[in-house]
C-alpha cells in the first residue's frame, strides 16, 4: 500500500469515529437538556401544594421519561426500541391521569381510575399488535373489551338492586363477557 492510501484509509477510519462520537455527543447533550427541563419543573411544582403539586410531579417525570425513552430509541434506532419508548408514553400517560383521579370521591374516583386502567391496557395492546402483527388482533380486541367492560361495570356500582344487576348484564352483553 502507498503512504497517500494508508492516510486515505486512516482519514476516514478517523472520520467515521468522529462522526459517531459527535452522534453520542448529540444524544447526550439532549439527555441532559431534558434533565435540566425536569430539574426546573420539579422545582415549579414546589410551589404547589397538596394533589396540584403530586400531578405536577408526575407529570414533570412523565414528561421526564417520555422524553429520555424518545432519545433512547432515537439511539438505538430499532423498531423495538421505538416500541419500548411508546410504552413507556403510555405508562407514563396513565400514571398522570391516574394521579388526577386523587382529586375525585368515592364512585367517580374508582371509574376515573379504572378509565385510566382501560386507557393503558387498550393503548398497550395496541403496541402488541404493532409487534406481534396480525396474530395478535384477537387477543387485543379482547383486551380492550375487557378494559371496557371494567370502566362500564365500573359505573354501575353506584346502583343498587335491580337497576345494578340490569346494569352490569347490559356491560356483560355489551362487551361480551
């Protein structure tokens, strides 16, 4: 080999190294801007008291976690590490509105939270069939009936007798169950 092709070579063997250096470079300047941006909005929610500063918590690590899992895949750049990101957006997404249930009573509180569950689980199978592909259709749709069926049952809870028993055999028809 000649000395201008040995430095041709070691030129871009220099280059490509450099280029991914300044890529994890990127990746983590992002991580920490994202850090910073939960460091401030944790201290927002200092200011809070009560529930109001709880979902300002969860939701300033929600945001948190959304965004690292998004740089993540970013990263990665593989169809399942984009997936893992999703579900991590849709866990955290319910962590939020679950929280926001904390602020209801009694029967409202339990089908706020069980809408929240039904939320998460439908978005999740959802992300299954993406993954699984075609396969996994029934058993999503199966899923997300019974997610349904949990919020309407749910709400018949604040009947009583009859009216209760009508309700929740019009969910159990409904959502087949």
């Amino acid at each position: 080999m000649t000395k201008a092709f040995k430095t041709l070579i070691c030129t871009g063997v220099l280059l490509a190294f450099g280029g991914a250096a300044q890529a994890a470079d990127g990746f983590d300047a992002q991580e920490r801007a994202v850090k910073q941006r939960y460091d401030a909005a944790d201290k927002r929610c200092d200011g809070l008291s009560g529930n109001a500063e709880d979902i300002c918590e969860v939701q300033a690590k929600a945001d948190r976690d959304i965004e690292l899992a998004r740089i993540n895949a970013q990263r990665k750049n593989t169809a399942e590490a984009r997936l893992d990101a999703e579900r991590v957006r849709v866990k955290s997404e319910f962590n939020v509105a679950n929280e926001k249930c904390d602020d209801l009573a009694g029967n409202k509180k339990d089908v706020c939270q069980e809408k929240a569950k039904a939320d998460r689980d439908k978005a999740l199978a959802d992300l299954e069939v993406r993954k699984d592909g075609v396969s996994a259709v029934d058993e999503a749709s199966k899923e997300k009936r019974e997610a349904d069926y949990k919020v309407a049952k749910a709400r018949c809870d604040e009947l009583s007798g009859d009216d209760k028993d009508a309700c929740v055999k019009q969910a159990k028809d409904r959502y087949g169950q």
